[in-house]
C-alpha cells in the first residue's frame, strides 16, 4: 500500500509538488479551497518578464492531474499530528496523511489599510491585480465610467517595505510587474502617459532589466517617490501628491487612474491552520522554514513541507522549483529506514 | 466615491466616548478669538443635553503652543498635563475634555509616552510632586469636545429649531468638514473615523440635515501650523496654505466651513479678508467670503441660541448670510451692541470682503 501525501493549496506551488510527488508513486490528496486550481496566477492575464499568457503557464501544470485526487472547494480546517502520521480535516471529512506539503500561497497586500490612497473609495484607484483582470475583459485599461484613460500613475511597493502597515519586507515580484503593466498600458493605449512612482527599482531576474530599458523607449516616466495622498477632482479624476526625490521637489498632476503595486502578505488562515501542529512564523508572518540557505522548504516539524510563496515573496518560477524542492525532501522523508 | 468605502473606516476608528461627569479644559486661543465658542458648548452640554461639566479656575494651559516652538521642553509640559490631571483628580472628575485640538493632541502624546516609556511617568510625578505637592493619576477618559459633541448629535438634532438646510430651496447646505491636524494625524486611532477620512465633524453635518463636501485639499492645513505662523519669516506659508485650500474648495460652492481646531476657526475665518485685500478675491459668489464655524456654534444656531450671545460677531466672514440662507431669526441690528445695549461700534468694513 503506497504511503499518502497532503498537499495543501493548489497555486502553482501546491499543483507542482503534487505531480511530483504523485511521480514518485505516492497516493495524493490536493486540497483547493477555491472552485479552480491555479492560485493567483489563475487570475493573472500576461506574466513577466516575457508577457506570456499566464493561463498558458497553468494549463501546462494542469496536464496529467488523473492519479492525483483534487478536492477543489476545499477548505481545509485543520491539520493534526499523531504518532507520526498526519489527518488533515477539510469539509467536514478527515484525509489521513503520511507527509504534508504546506503551499497555501500569500495574499494580496489589501491596498485599502493605506487609507491615504483611497482603494475602495475613489473609484479610479485601483490595484495591480484589477489591472490584470481588466486586461483580460476588456485588454486594455478603462475608468469606471469605461473610458480610456489618458494619464495614469502606477504606485509601487504598496504594501511593501512599508513600516506602517507592518510590512517591512520587500515582495521581490512588484517592481516587474509595475514595469510590464506600464508596457501594457502604453501597447494598448500609445498615447497614454505612464507615470510610475517608485522609491528604488528591484529589477532581479533574467529579462526584467530589458523590460524596464523597453518601458522607457516606449516613453514611460519614471519618477523616483512615494505617492503621499490621492483626492477624487471632479468628474472621477484623481489628484496625486508625491514628492520627486531626485528633484527635491513636491509633485502634485492629475491622472485618469491609478494603479496600486499591492505586495504579498501572509495568508491570513496559516495561524488557524497550522499552530495547532506547531509550525512556526518568520519575522515577516510567512511560514518559517528549517534553514533559510541549507534547507528552505522544510519546516521546524518532522512530515511537513513548505512549497512556494507561504514562506515569503516568491515568483513562479521560484515557487515552482521550491515545490520541487519540498517534493523531494517529503520523498527522502518518506523512504527513510 | 464610494461611501461604503468611507463607512468601512469609520468602522474602524471608533472609540469610547463618556456620557457625562466632564472636567472641561479651555484653549488658549479660542477663548480669545471666539470668546463665545466656550460660552455655547458649556450651555448645550449643562442646558440642553443636562450633563455635569466642571470647570476648574486653576487649570492652566497645557502649553502646547510653546512646545511645537521649540521654546518647552518636553517634561516641563508633561508636568504641566499632570498637574492638570492632578486637579481633575481632586475635583471628582475622571473624564477630561480639552477642547483645543492642539492640547488633545498634546494630552495623547504625553499619555503615549507613558504607555511606553513608564519611566517617564515616574519622573513626571516626582516633578510635580517637588513643584507643588499633587499627585495625579490618568483620566478614565480622554476625548476632545467635538467627540462629545459627536456623542450627542442626534440629541442635538432631535432638539433643534433649525437644519443645515436652505429655507428657500429645500436643499442641504453644502459643508467643508475642516479637521485640525493635531485631532487625528498624530494617533489616528484617537479621532472618530481615524486621520485619513476623519467622521467627527462630517459626522454633525450629516445628523445636522447638511452635506458634507469632499474636496482635493481637504486634509491640507488650514494654514496656522506653529512653525508657518510664529515664526514671523514664514508666515506668507500660512496664508498660501489657507488660498490652496479655498481655491480648491471654490468650485464646489460651499456654504458654509465647520472646524474643531480654534486655530483653524481663526485662520480660515481671517486669512479670506487678507486674502480678498491682498487679491480682490473672495471665494464665495457674491463676495460676502466662506463662513466659518466651529462644531459648537453651529450647533448652536440650530438650537435657536441667540447668535450674537453665542459671538458669532467676532468671526470676520459675517454670519449673516448663512444665518438668512438657514432661515434663523435674528435681530442683525444688534450684533455689535454689548450687554444692556452698550453700542460697542461696529468694526470698520474692509475693502472687499462685504462685512454686514
């Protein structure tokens, strides 16, 4: 009888280290508490840093899912430990366990704590993740009254680096995709003006240094500063205020929209799920692993694995091969003595 | 704007309110200024609404002014509000209300430091121990009085004789909600609706029949900030920071400015007459300038106060414009009569803001 892995969260993370795991012969069971696999990337229209369709990187991880049990609609209550072996306890059910591999993903910074911006107020505030949806209905932006916009200002490290709200961290993916959307903004609508307010740009992977290069031949205005307040002017638009630090100067322009660089946080549910079976928190509120450099996908809990962006911000390519990683490690772990 | 938006914060930032037993703590300013303020919020709270206010002769200024100049050191004024708590403490009373925005911000910060730096209450009470014998101990609870105000707007507004509404056309008066920066942006958990979208005075306007108007520069100073004023080389800061507000308020034609800060009532109430000498411009239609209140004499011209027992000649921008559009009766030709019906002289009227 083959032993039986948990794996919680299916986001790009959780799918991968399940089909991995399920490779190594293991009975799999993949909890989704959403009604479709994919996490977040689901919801994404193009990806960084070669805006390839996101749905695209999902379908390829969706293939050969059939030896895998996946219970979408899931959510799971609780995770208990006895003797050695696991029952994981979601919808009403228990799912004995041999190992578990944790991706319960982030969630997005809720850019409406920064008050002083007006998400969820002004109606011409948005984030980055309605951006993204917004390009896939329509493929371009629009304001709420379903105009193009002629001005917008994209707001970096909304929900990062940011002492205020508690997030001091930075979440490593924002920067790029503030670049990739001025792009797509500027492809959609040329004769859009582009403002993107940063405070320094972290540009670290493969590519992303080429696409802040492209966005600014394509005539996006990058203005090193951090938006200080926004105010509704009449007819929806938005006044802006910010200061340009490398002029030394206050900056006040009025812009069509605004788009919000909303961070990752912890996922909220990882305190109710996981304490009941001692898994810890970093400093930051994500999972804490075993050993940052030596062994980061294992936790501080013999069975228990930690795949993707639950232990911190984390792109998809990253997340994908931490699921590896932790797939590995529950294997070693399961074929031990 | 999404009001549900503006509701969910305010949701956020309530806080505990006392119901009655006050220890009132003047301004050093406003009773100066608008001598009548203090006079109307004593008689709503004691005749109107029948709470028990105390008010202590001994009480002294918290000596905020002075800190924000540089020229009082930080435990000197946390002597001063100790001793202040000190008295409260010997009258009975455990709930304080300053009712300058610039002390309840000064109160808040010195009880922070306390929260976190014990140490420093600990020297606070041996200071003032040695300076004049007392002991203090905090108030129960610490609101400012537009709070209590806040507390008591339905009461208020099921008493009233008049609304924030135009007798003519049947419509809300459209209000600016001006809120001093030292309520909430220092502690934004200590103001009602919190520092970003503040509720306590938008709050009265909307029980009071008005509606409240949003506009770019509404979180700007009013103009008084300590360091633009009294420091006598930037005070052309404090005025172009009152005209942004009144050039970004214009267009959407307000009838009236409500304030919780006594520095506020004045600055935004004086700077439209420097403002119209200086640049032939009021920011009104018909150039009688924007009236300025604060929370109290508002709420009392609703309550058929008599206007000119509640002071309301000492505000620059006459009143009585607003008072006709509410449909108040008044006796204008007593505005500037004094008690027993001394001719006190009416001031002499500027060049271009129309003065009745």
């Amino acid at each position: 009888m083959s032993k039986k892995v948990a794996i919680i969260g299916g986001g790009v993370a959780g799918i991968e280290a399940a089909k991995k795991l399920s490779e190594f012969g293991y009975e799999i069971s993949l909890f989704e508490k959403d009604t479709e696999l994919g996490g977040h990337v689901a919801k994404w229209d193009r990806l960084f840093p070669n805006q390839r369709r996101a749905q695209e990187v999902v379908d390829i991880l969706q293939k050969d899912l059939e030896k895998i049990q996946v219970y979408k609609s899931a959510n799971v209550q609780s995770i208990n430990r006895e003797n050695g072996s696991f029952s994981v306890n979601a919808t009403g059910k228990s799912y004995p366990a041999d190992a578990v591999v944790v991706a319960t993903g982030f969630e997005l910074f809720p850019a409406e704590k920064k008050e002083e911006y007006g998400y969820q107020i002004f109606d011409n505030v948005i984030t980055s993740a309605d951006l993204e949806l917004m390009f896939k209905k329509f493929g371009k932006p629009q304001t709420v009254s379903g105009v193009n916009p002629s001005r917008v200002a994209i707001i970096h490290c909304v929900g990062s680096r940011d002492e205020k709200v508690n997030r001091p961290y930075c979440s490593k993916v924002c920067c790029v995709t503030a670049v990739k959307q001025a792009i797509e903004i500027k492809e959609s609508l040329p004769n859009c003006e582009v403002f993107n307010f940063y405070m320094d740009l972290r540009l670290f992977g493969p590519g992303y240094e080429e696409l802040y290069k492209k966005a600014q031949t394509m005539g996006v205005t990058f203005v090193r500063g951090r938006l200080s307040e926004t105010s509704e002017l009449e007819g929806g638009r938005i006044l802006v205020k910010a200061e340009d630090t490398l002029s030394s100067k206050p900056l006040k322009m009025s812009v069509d929209m605004v788009v919000l660089m909303v961070g990752m946080s912890p996922n909220p549910e990882n305190n109710e799920l996981f304490n009941g079976v001692g898994l810890a928190e970093n400093s930051d509120g994500f999972l804490q692993v075993n050993d940052y450099h030596t062994e980061p996908t294992k936790s501080q809990i013999e069975g228990i694995f930690i795949a993707g962006a639950c232990s911190g911000p984390n792109n998809i390519t990253d997340s994908i091969n931490a699921a590896r990683s932790a797939a590995m490690d529950a294997h070693k772990f399961l074929t031990r003595n | 704007m999404k009001k549900e938006g503006i509701r969910r914060i305010w949701g956020d930032y309530q806080k505990e309110i006392a119901d009655d037993k006050y220890y009132f703590v003047r301004s050093c300013i406003r009773q100066t200024f608008f001598p009548g303020s203090d006079a109307t919020f004593l008689k709503i709270l004691r005749e109107v609404l029948g709470k028990d206010v105390f008010e202590d002769k001994n009480h002294t200024t918290c000596t905020g002014i002075g800190y924000h100049c540089e020229v009082i050191p930080f435990p000197t004024i946390q002597t001063v509000v100790a001793r202040n708590f000190a008295l409260m403490g010997e009258h009975g009373y455990q709930n304080y209300i300053p009712s300058c925005v610039t002390s309840f911000g000064i109160y808040c910060e010195v009880l922070d430091t306390w929260h976190h730096f014990p140490e420093e209450k600990e020297k606070t009470r041996n200071f003032l121990r040695e300076a004049t014998n007392r002991e203090f101990e905090e108030p129960q609870n610490l609101v400012h009085t537009s709070d209590v105000i806040y507390k008591f707007r339905n009461e208020i507004a099921a008493k009233a004789k008049y609304k924030l509404v135009n007798k003519d056309t049947g419509k809300p008066l459209k209000v600016v909600d001006h809120i001093g920066c030292h309520y909430a942006k220092i502690f934004p958990s200590k103001g009602v609706g919190g520092a970003e979208f503040p509720n306590v005075l938008s709050g009265l306007v909307e029980a009071w029949g008005g509606e409240v108007v949003d506009y770019p520069e509404r979180r700007h100073c009013c103009g008084f900030g300590f360091r633009q004023y009294f420091v006598q080389a930037n005070r052309g800061y404090s005025i172009a920071a009152s005209k942004k507000k009144f050039e970004s308020m214009e267009p959407f034609k307000p009838d009236l400015i409500i304030t919780n800060c006594p520095g506020c009532n004045y600055f935004m109430d004086r700077w439209q007459y420097a403002l119209a000498e200086m640049e032939g411009k009021t920011y009104d239609e018909y150039g009688y300038g924007i009236p300025t209140l604060s929370y109290e004499e508002v709420a009392g011209i609703l309550l058929g106060f008599d206007p000119w027992e509640s002071g309301l000649q000492m505000h620059q921008v006459s009143v009585n414009p607003l008072l006709d559009k509410i449909g108040v009766e008044y006796n204008p030709n007593i505005k500037f009569k004094g008690e027993n019906g001394q001719d006190l002289g009416k001031p002499e009227s500027p060049n271009v803001l129309k003065f009745f």
